[in-house]
C-alpha cells in the first residue's frame, strides 16, 4: 500500500518533511512488550495508566482480537519471526530459534520477516528482546554471553545496554540494587517497588539506547526497521515506585474469574511454577487454594505498574520520533508476545490454551490517513504479521507463510467472520471463532474437549459446555482440524 505513500502526501502538502529516499520506503519502529495481554486503557481497562500507548491506539490501528500461536516467550517469537505455525514439539520450546534458525547459513530464503527487510535495503537494528534471548545472543541464564547471535542473518546491528547487571539474562531478571533472580539464588520477592528513576531498571536503558540509534538512523537517510524489546510486564514484576504510586492498591479489581473452570481436566491448567520460582512471595500460588485478596492485589498492582512503566518508556520513543519527523513516515507496532492469568482460572503465568494467556495486545501506527482511528475487530494471528509489513512496506514476500496479510482490515475495518486463530500448548491446539473457543487435546485425560462461549464479548471462559453444545462442537470441528499441522503426531 505504501507505494501511493509519495502521491498522498503530495496531495497533502507533507511531502517537504520526506527526503525523496523515504516517501516509498516507509521506516518500521516494531515494538515486543514481554506478557502483555490487553490490560491497558486502549481496551477499556480504565483502571490502567498507560496514556502513551492509549494514544498511539487511538490515532492508530487497535486489534481487539489478536491471538498468539503459542503462550511461551520464546514459541511465540519463533511463530511470528517465520509466519509460521508450530509443525513440531521443538516450536513449542524457547529452544525452538536456536534449534532451527541460530547458526544456520544464510540463504535466500530469510530466516525471519526480518531478514527480508534487509534483504530489500532496509538497515535492521535490533535493542533489546525481540527474538527469545534477552539482548539476542545465545547463551543460557548464568552463563557469558556468547557472540553467536539468536538471528545471525536479520541485523544490520544489534545492541543493548546491560548496565550494572552485566548481561542480558541478569538484566531480564534484575532488581534495582543490581542483582537479579539468578544471583539471589531464587530467594526474591515476584515484586519491587524500587527507589529509582527509570533508568534504575533496564527497561529505561533500553529506551534510551533506542532514542540515541533513532538520531543516527535519521542522519543515516536509510529506510530501517528497529526492533525494541522491553522485558516489563514479565515476572518479577519490578517498577520505579512513581509508578507504583500511580495506583490505589485497594482499588485494583480483582479477577472476574478466579476459580477452576467447571468440566475441565487440571491438566489443562498449570499450578503456577515460573511464578512460584520467586522464593519469598508471601504467598505460593496452585490450583489448590487461591492466594488472598490482598496478595492478589498487591501482585495485580505490580503488573500494572509495569505496565505504566513501559507506558512510560514508549512515549519517549514516540515523542522523538516527533522531534526527528520521523514519525511522518514510520509504522509503529506494539506486540505482546502472549497474555497472561492474573490469578484467573487459579492461574498465575501464561502456558495455558485459555483466552488469557493467548490474547494479547497488538496496535498498528501508520502514518497513512485510510489506516488511523480504528478498533480492527476481525481475528488476527500473530502469524499474520509478517505477510502484514511486507505488504504495508511495498516488499515481496519470497517465502510461503501460514500467516495471511490483514492490511484490509487497517484500511476497511471489516470484519470477516471466517477469520479464525490456532493456538498451540499442552498437548492441545485451541481455535478462536467469533463467538467460541474450541480446545482439542491430544491426551487420554477427559474431557479433552473444552468448548467455551464468547458471544457478545464474554471472555470468562468459567465452564466447558462441550458436553451441553454438541451440535456445535460438531460443525467446529472440521475447521479446529485445518489447524491440525500434524505436531502432536510428530511427537509420537
């Protein structure tokens, strides 16, 4: 589409503020936010303090239905960076990039939409976590950082700033004194409120690293694609205390469904282990009991402000984006790589095949007319943004994808009721209609159907009436089967 991006902006006497170079080749500031579901004022979670981002919506492109294809960092990443579904059990692990792309040679296939980018003359810079790893280099949590890259073909550059906690994994689990959930030995709280500026945690590093790379890609004259991962909202749930102090935490509500959901095995659920890896939580979580009232909250506030900090975070990349002009020709992306149960269905974390942990957010900022202002309500995957930027940025796609380009819906706002999305995890593969969610497990525990109501918008997902809508579950069938790619036969 953005090969008209040089005539509209004549037509709207803009085109003094775009070199001749950039009118057709619009920049890509493509954003990962870590466990980000749609808890955010954008999506009428108006308890959530997150105006830098509510602003990039409102001008922007809002999916209120995006769907991951795997509710674990490092799956869900590989399935966006290929445009393709899991096929085996390494595409459900956070192994899966350094078992099928780190040290592969390149090849004219890209590794990742990525590396297509850089294939087309764009200059990739990657800050941050965009791949699984923290600062993008394969190494395991208590080691040295290597110099084996996650992507070896997709950067141009890739940078990050460790500051006073060394590496990228110390980093992805610092606190504010400058150790992390590595160095302490597990013997953490899943929280802090620390006495610190923005740059007291690694996040504000990230951003300011990315601020800095903005000013020399805007002398450099090149079209570029930047890639900025931010590790806030995940565990441990670590914000300046200004940003605690945005919330009243005997206001925050409390989950709409906090209890096991009736008909289900618990084999679909999970008892909360990466959470309950922070040894001096008050409070251990499982599906056995339900952690009080008061330590729910006081978990829930410090996701929230997490989640004003990174707020934070991505308004400074935008507002210099505005300083430089460049956000005259730049497409903003803001994705979360999966959602997460904030005590819903007993459940703290991600890994499930439940709407919490496989919605999350995704906003689209392009600087064309026909794209702003929208809430696009039509089912979207992960998978489909990689064919999406090809097709918004004018670049061939050379290599088939699962993933279909949903530039119409940006532009048309129409949504089309055959859109589905697959999920995959425990030994299951979820689809998402309209008005369902139908599970199907690969595994001898009954049931291992779930069939759960979405009409007019009801996400609860508090009982499986498989048993009562068999009808229904009948005609689904056929369709969750087209998502069947054969990765639990592989398995076998």
């Amino acid at each position: 589409m953005f090969r008209y991006f040089t005539a509209l902006y004549l037509v709207l006497g803009l085109s003094n503020h775009l070199s001749a170079q950039t009118q057709d080749r619009p920049n890509v500031l493509f954003i990962c936010v870590d466990d980000l579901r749609t808890e955010l004022g954008a999506y009428g979670k108006h308890y959530v303090k997150s105006p830098h981002i509510d602003a990039l919506a409102k001008t922007g492109a809002l999916f209120t239905n995006h769907y991951v294809q795997v509710p674990t960092c490092g799956a869900s990443r590989h399935a966006i960076l290929t445009g393709m579904r899991p096929s085996k059990p390494i595409h459900l692990s956070n192994n899966s990039i350094v078992e099928e792309i780190s040290g592969q040679p390149e090849k004219e296939t890209p590794e990742t939409f990525i590396h297509r980018f850089k294939q087309d003359g764009y200059h990739t810079v990657g800050i941050g976590k965009i791949s699984h790893s923290a600062d993008g280099l394969v190494y395991g949590y208590e080691a040295q950082p290597s110099e084996q890259r996650e992507l070896p073909h997709s950067w141009s550059e890739l940078l990050f700033n460790p500051g006073k906690w060394k590496t990228g994994w110390n980093s992805f689990f610092a606190y504010a004194n400058g150790e992390n959930r590595q160095s302490l030995k597990k013997q953490v709280n899943p929280y802090e409120a620390g006495e610190t500026d923005d740059q007291g945690y690694p996040d504000g590093l990230t951003a300011d690293l990315a601020i800095s790379k903005l000013k020399e890609l805007k002398k450099k004259g090149q079209p570029f694609f930047m890639g900025v991962g931010f590790f806030k909202p995940h565990l441990p749930f670590n914000a300046p205390k200004k940003y605690w102090d945005l919330y009243e935490e005997n206001k925050i509500p409390l989950s709409p469904n906090p209890d096991i959901p009736e008909n289900v095995n618990l084999k679909s659920l999970h008892g909360s282990g990466e959470f309950n890896q922070y040894a001096l939580g008050e409070e251990k979580a499982g599906l056995d009991t339900q952690v009080s009232d008061a330590y729910a909250r006081k978990l829930r506030h410090g996701y929230l402000a997490s989640i004003s900090y990174i707020d934070a975070q991505i308004g400074k990349l935008h507002q210099e984006l505005k300083a430089l002009e460049l956000d005259k020709n730049t497409i903003i992306v803001i994705w979360g790589d999966h959602g997460w149960h904030l005590g819903d269905q007993r459940v703290w974390g991600k890994h499930t095949l439940f709407e919490n942990a496989l919605k999350s957010t995704l906003i689209i900022n392009s600087p064309l007319p026909q794209h702003k202002a929208k809430k696009v309500r039509a089912i979207v995957e992960s998978v489909d943004i990689y064919p999406t930027l090809l097709d918004m940025c004018g670049i061939d796609q050379i290599k088939p994808t699962d993933g279909e380009s949903f530039e119409k819906h940006i532009k048309y706002n129409i949504p089309d009721t055959e859109e589905v999305a697959y999920s995959y995890f425990r030994n299951g593969i979820s689809m998402r209609t309209k008005d369902y969610r139908l599970t199907k497990y690969f595994r001898k525990d009954q049931p291992v159907i779930e069939l759960y109501d979405h009409h007019k918008g009801n996400a609860i997902e508090n009982k499986n009436i498989a048993d009562k809508k068999p009808n229904t579950v009948k005609e689904l069938m056929p369709l969750l089967n087209k998502g069947d790619t054969g990765l639990y036969n592989a398995s076998e």
